[in-house]
C-alpha cells in the first residue's frame, strides 16, 4: 500500500515501528526479512535513509525507538498513518505466528497514532484480496 506523498517523517516513522516489530519476538526471520526489503521497495526509501535510520536506532532504546516513531506518524496525515499500520500489520504475519509483544506493540501504536483497528483490518484484508486476485 503506497502512501503520497512520501514525506521522510512517514518513511521513517514507518521504519521505526517495523524494526520494533520484526524484533518483537527476538528473532527476526528470513520472511520479516523479505518484508522489510518489500517494504523497501514499496515505498521508495532510498537506501541512505535506511542506512542512516539502522545507524541511529542500534544504540537506542525500545521504549525511546518508539517514541521517536510515534512522533514522527503523528506529523503525517491520517491516510499515511493508516498505510503504515497496516504495513506493520501485515509485517507482524510475514512469519504466519502473531507474538504477543507483536501484538501489543500494535495495539499501543494504534492508540498513540489514533488509527482504529478495523480500518486496518479491513484494509490489509483488501490489499490481500487484490494481490491474490487472478485475471483471466
């Protein structure tokens, strides 16, 4: 799902929210990893960003990651704040098992950003659908 326009607050906002999930459960599989560079590639973040936000966030903290994330979503419109949580949402089932850490840290993020749940939900359901549609 792409956001417009890309504004480095939700790249990297975005970014922020999907390294404290695909390290949620301590083991950051081959899948999430898939994911990442999809998401990556979804969202044109260019690779200097990427660099620069792993180079800024190894020496930090969960609770101050998040902070950093939540600040940055919140400077972004409500569209793209959905975008990015049904990225995490889709990001937390890449590896078919929903950690609990997984799922609280998407339940915190909902309510720090104020984005309902359904909406998600739905949404993500919606990106599914279309992706696995088969024309004939």
């Amino acid at each position: 799902m792409k956001a417009t326009p890309h504004p480095l607050n939700y790249h990297l906002g975005l970014l922020h929210f999907a390294h404290l999930l695909v390290n949620a459960d301590g083991f950051v599989d081959q899948r999430e990893k898939n994911v990442i560079l999809e998401l990556q590639q979804e969202e044109q973040i260019p690779d200097f960003v990427m660099r620069a936000f792993y180079n800024t966030v190894k020496n930090k903290k969960e609770r101050e990651i998040f902070k950093q994330g939540v600040d940055l979503l919140n400077q972004c419109t409500d569209e793209e704040k959905l975008c990015a949580l049904v990225h995490l949402y889709c990001l937390a089932e890449a590896d078919s098992l929903m950690h609990v850490k997984e799922v609280r840290l998407l339940l915190y993020s909902l309510k720090a950003t104020t984005v309902d749940f359904d909406d998600v939900v739905m949404t993500a359901m919606l990106l599914k659908a279309q992706k696995n549609k088969v024309f004939y």
